[in-house]
C-alpha cells in the first residue's frame, strides 16, 4: 500500500469518525429528563450537531463510494446519517432518535473499520 493510500484512508477515516462523534452529541444534548432552563438552546444546540454529523457521514459515504470500496461498506458508513439525522427532521422531538442511534452507530462503526481494513482494488 502507497504512503499517500494510507494517509487518505486515515482522513477518510477521521471524517467518518467525526461524523459518529457528532451525531452522538448531538443526541446527547436532545436528551434530558424533567424541565430544564435552557431547553431550547438545548435543542437547536443539538439539531446542528446531528445536522452536522449527518452531513459529514453523508460526505464520508460518498468518498467511500469515490474510492472504491464495496457497497455494503459505503451503506454502512451512510446508515447513521440516514437513520438518525432522517428521524431527527421527522420525530426530532421524540426518543426515535435516541433508540435509532442503539443499532445505527455500531453498524456505522463496522463500516468505518471494514473501510479502514479492505485492500486497495
């Protein structure tokens, strides 16, 4: 594998990351339970951060797909995006989100390592 092969698998691999991390934050700070002073801060903190990290795993899926990886591993890699950022526009106010996140990130995690570990074609 080429130096410069490796070093764009560590950026796309960063951006991907950084997608899941938002998402995650996002989510985190959609959740609180009971009444909180700041709720709608709270709110429109959180819906950038998912619209963010949506953006950037839509982004990272794209460049997987650019780079020739296999589709199930761009699916993968795109699966938290759709799934979270998609039930945070239709049921924002809801705990779809929240429960979605259970089972899309780890599938969004195995793309990104099946992403990090497949060879070159």
């Amino acid at each position: 594998m080429k130096t410069t092969a490796v070093a764009a698998r560590a950026v796309w691999s960063a951006v991907a990351g950084a997608s899941l991390i938002l998402l995650c934050l996002g989510l985190g700070q959609k959740l609180y339970v009971g009444s909180v002073p700041d709720a709608f801060t709270r709110d429109q903190a959180g819906n950038t951060l998912i619209l963010a990290g949506a953006a950037a795993g839509f982004a990272a899926a794209g460049w997987s797909r650019y780079r020739g990886d296999r589709v199930w591993m761009t699916s993968l890699v795109a699966v938290p995006a759709v799934v979270i950022g998609g039930l945070n526009l239709v049921a924002g106010y809801s705990l779809l989100p929240h429960l979605s996140a259970l089972v899309a990130v780890p599938l969004g995690l195995a793309g990104i390592i099946g992403g990090m570990t497949a060879r070159l074609r």
